[in-house]
C-alpha cells in the first residue's frame, strides 16, 4: 500500500467518493444504555454487558438471534481477531466483560477458542486492562517487539520517522533508510503487524470511548491503525495529528476488507488525558455502540467528547480530527452529523 499518491490522484477519488456518499442513506450507528452496566465503583457487569452487546449485534445484522447474527459476519473457517484498546488500563481501556460478550457470541455461532484471538500492541496494556495471559475462551496476544513486524507488508508514506526500539528497523543500518545529523535511523516505511497481515481473517474492532492527543479521539480507526504497525510516530505530529494517513492506512485492504463490525466501549468516557488512563477525567456513559461504518463510529465518539469537554473549558476535538473528513473524501464512511442516524436499541438512550 502506498500513501504518497498524487495530489490530482487524490482530489478525483475525494470528488468521486464523496459524491457517492452523499448520495447514499445516512450511516446507521446503533446503541444501547443501561445504567446497571456500571457498578458504583465502575466495574462491569458481565451480564448486562452480554445483553447489550447481543441485542446490538442483532440490531444491526437484523438478524432474530445472537448465533445467526454473529453468522452472518464470520465463518466458522475465519480466524477471528477481536482489536481492543488497552491503553486505557482498567480505567479507560475496553472491558474485557464486553469482549467476553462478543466472545460468548462468536462460540455461539461455532468458532473455538484456537480462532479467536483477543489482542493490541503491548502485552503490559492489556494485564493492566484486566486480560489474562492464560485465558482458555480465547488466544490472548500482542506484538512481539523483535518478530512481530511483517517485512512483506508495508506501508511507504512520503514522511520521515526516527526509528526506537520496538521498530522492525531499528538498529538495521542496511537497506534504503535515511540518518540524520544526529546519527538517527530515519524511514518513510512502516510495517503491519504479523498478527493483522498473517493471522485474523476478520475482525470485531472495539475501541473505547476516549479521546487522544495523538489523533483527538483514540477510535475506530486509530485503534486499528496505530498498533498495527511501527514507525507510527510519523503519522501523528502536529499539526496534521493523522491527517490523512489515518484514513488511507485505514482503507488498505489490509485493514478495510477485514474489519466486519466496530463495536464502540462506551461504558465510561474519558474526556481528556488519553489515550492513556487518567481517571480525573472520566464521566459514567452507560453505553454501547455499533455500526458497520467506522467513521460514523469516530465522528458520534468525537462530538460526544467535545460535548464532555465544554464545562472544562478544553479546545474542541475538531482542531485535531481532520481525518474524518478525509475518510469521508476517499469513502470509507460517514462524517457528517446530518449523514449520521443514531438508532436505539431498548427503551434508554445515552446519557
């Protein structure tokens, strides 16, 4: 996959793509609100949070039960990758109670535990969000720093990233990387992660309600693109803070004809601070969300954000979301509040 297209290539795929959009229905992005998903101390209640996540999924499937439901996304030949969002440690991460929800789901339409594989980037984030490396229900895993990195798989994008340790590269002073001054290993490539490139055949992608100074929201797309690859540093420097190469990455087949469902963790928000735990700024949300459209996913997490960062006087996400736009101008989905239909399932809506 490459990034550096042309600028004319570009404009006509925006022109083309975003016509197609607005011509097509709004994006549909359901939820589910219960506030006896949340203990007062904010611990999950595993129960509730399989009844949200199923009656989702059959929301949005249409289909009259969980099985059939999670059928219609997967096969029992696929192997299952479920993406979450650990960074946020147990304060802000994705509920492993919600995952398990999806699991029960998934096992329900006949996948074993050998094809489901739960994981993100850094096995540290993931024990602190409460996963288990001995879980039997699924294959818990993570991106071996030294091997994890697939060199068939790259990504070549027309700006410069120092390399540290955790990069494929580093250390590697053979091939077409560039050095600077400072003796810094410097390159305009980043590779995918054996699990996403090798591995899953589908994935559930499930991020957690949060913003970032990284990328303004660490959602849908930032989940599935920024841990899965190295040299990622380069992407999200100001002032572009992953403008556009969080929607191209996102697009590449790699990612986009793998990704069947986003669920959005949205049981507690945190406003500021992320996309690592800062328990000062969290607020109760109670809710759930999904939607086969990612961006409509990202846009509804950003305003719901901004909207908690208002009595706090904090600048608004719009400064640092540009992407979605650009999502939006190559056609991976829906950005606009207008084009975005927000459907409840059950009789509360988000608070």
């Amino acid at each position: 996959m490459r990034c550096n297209r042309t600028a004319r290539a570009l404009a006509l795929l925006a022109v083309f793509s975003h016509a197609a959009l607005a011509a097509a229905p709004p994006a549909k992005v359901y939820y589910v609100a219960d506030a006896a998903a949340l203990t007062p101390a904010r611990g999950v209640n595993p129960g509730v949070a399989r009844r949200m996540v199923d009656s989702l999924v059959m929301a949005v499937t249409g289909q009259p039960d969980v099985a059939s439901a999670w059928g219609s996304l997967v096969k029992k030949t696929d192997r299952v990758g479920i993406k979450v969002a650990a960074a946020g440690g147990a304060v802000s991460g994705t509920n492993p109670e919600v995952v398990d929800a999806i699991v029960d789901g998934l096992k329900a339409a006949g996948l074993p535990a050998s094809r489901i594989i739960v994981w993100d980037r850094n096995l540290e984030d993931l024990i602190a969000a409460g996963y288990r490396r001995d879980a039997s229900r699924y294959q818990l895993r993570w991106v071996d720093h030294a091997a994890g990195y697939d060199p068939q798989a790259q990504v070549n994008a027309p700006v410069l990233g120092k390399l540290i340790w955790g990069d494929s590269g580093f250390g590697d002073k053979s091939g077409t990387r560039y050095s600077n001054m400072a003796g810094d290993q410097l390159s305009n490539k980043s590779c995918y992660s054996k699990i996403l490139s090798r591995e899953v055949t589908k994935i559930i992608n499930v991020p957690s309600l949060a913003d970032s100074f990284l990328t303004g929201i660490n959602g849908a797309l930032a989940n599935m693109v920024l841990p899965n690859i190295d040299n990622w540093r380069r992407f999200t420097k100001p002032p572009s803070y992953g403008d556009p190469y969080l929607a191209e990455i996102y697009a590449d087949a790699m990612i986009k004809e793998k990704v069947a469902l986003t669920i959005l963790d949205g049981l507690v928000l945190q406003y500021a601070g992320g996309p690592f735990a800062n328990p000062g700024f969290l607020q109760d949300h109670f809710t759930i969300y999904a939607s086969r459209d990612p961006v409509a996913v990202d846009a509804t997490a950003m305003r719901l954000v901004d909207d908690a960062r208002k009595p706090s006087k904090l600048p608004s996400l719009a400064l640092t979301t540009g992407w979605l736009q650009s999502a939006t101008g190559i056609g991976l989905g829906q950005h606009a509040a207008d084009q975005i239909e927000l459907i409840p399932v059950g009789a509360e809506g988000p608070r």
